[in-house]
C-alpha cells in the first residue's frame, strides 16, 4: 500500500484503471490520498485527460460533453463511460483489471448482440421468432444489472417472465452467475435454455441443478 500512495498523481490514476472497481473503493474507504484522488477537484485535469484518451472517439461521450459541459471528471465517470465501449473491448478491460466475473458478464451480452445482428450460429444460438425478443429481455436486464425470474415462465408462449434485482441468498431462486436469468422451478429454467442453447442446454440445465441442490443443502 506504501508503495502504492507513494506514486505519483498521474500514475496513480493510471494505476487505478488496472484495479477491479471494488478494490479501488475499499481503498479509498481506507486511504485519504486516494479517496481525494477519485474525488476532488484537484484532479480534474488528470481525469479528463485519461477520459478523452479513452472514449474521446466515441459517440457517446462527445453527446454527453455537448449535453453536460460542467461535468465532473473523476474516477467514478471513467468507470460509469466503461458500458459506452464496444463490449469487446469492456471484456478486455475487466479482464485487465482482474474482475473475471464482470468480463464473463460482459461476453455473455457480447454473444446476445451478435446474435441479434445474426453473427452466430443459428446452430450455437438458436434464432427463432421465440427466441429473440427473449435476446432483447436478456440484454436488457443484464445491462440494468438485473436478472429475469422464469420462475412462472410458460413454456408454450414463454409469457410469465419479469425482469428482477439479484435475489438474495434466502431466495429459493438460483441461476449461473454468468447468465441473467433465475428460477426457483428447475423445470422453468430449462425451458429457457433449450430456447438458446439447443445443442448444448444439458450442460447449463446440469449447472443450474448443482446449484439449486447446494443452496437446498445448507
């Protein structure tokens, strides 16, 4: 950690953007330096340039410049203009920065857009007129950070299903951490991943079951 605060501004803003974003808050809870560094004003000039280097060609960031021109430039905008990236691109900053999790969240959206452009397999990624307006609730809970409850999911219309927040570990629903969709019916959830992964839903409907039998356990 010493060695860390010791570096200086400029470096250590860079340093920060090679961290997971939960790393870089729990020091700033601990640190002042650091705190200041993602925060104050102070900073400003080394922010907005790291910001320009990283998304001043997109298109998202020069609309919000142009909406917003007092905005703040600090540690937690570079981390918010991260979802304006192509999501290739997030999966290898994630990776960088160590958070496997959120690269693995991130390549499961990058496989639904593909697919929604019609880049994958119909083989791999089944492209039915069931399956995508599924895609698009998909790709969209899993931007929000949310997940989708096919606990009540009918199998023959896929209607019943609604977008949730992340149950809690006393909730009876589960699902694999990678893909946004819980189900406290196993039989439910594997409706849907027959819908996506026909060639191989076994293995995430196998998953899905070792999960569920562990939480049952406990």
């Amino acid at each position: 950690m010493a060695n860390l605060t010791d570096l200086p501004a400029p470096l250590l803003l860079e340093r920060m953007t090679f961290m997971t974003f939960d790393d870089v808050i729990s020091l700033c809870r601990t640190n002042k330096k650091l705190h200041n560094i993602c925060t104050n004003d102070k900073y400003r000039v080394y922010w907005k340039n790291m910001i320009e280097n990283t998304y001043g060609n997109t298109g998202y960031y020069k609309q919000m410049i142009k909406n917003n021109p007092n905005i703040k430039y600090n540690y937690v905008l570079y981390t918010q203009l991260i979802n304006s990236l192509p999501i290739h691109t997030q999966s290898k900053i994630y990776k960088r920065q160590g958070d496997y999790k959120k690269a693995d969240e991130v390549f499961f959206k990058k496989r639904t857009v593909e697919q929604l452009r019609g880049s994958i397999s119909p083989k791999t990624f089944i492209r039915t007129s069931r399956a995508l307006p599924l895609a698009y609730m998909i790709l969209s809970a899993a931007e929000k950070g949310k997940v989708l409850d096919v606990s009540h999911i009918n199998p023959d219309n896929l209607h019943g299903i609604k977008m949730i927040r992340k149950p809690g570990s006393g909730s009876r629903k589960v699902g694999i951490e990678t893909i946004p969709v819980v189900s406290s019916e196993p039989e439910n959830y594997e409706v849907i991943m027959k819908v996506f992964f026909p060639d191989n839903y076994n293995k995430y409907v196998d998953m899905y079951i070792k999960i569920n039998e562990n939480k049952l356990a406990r």
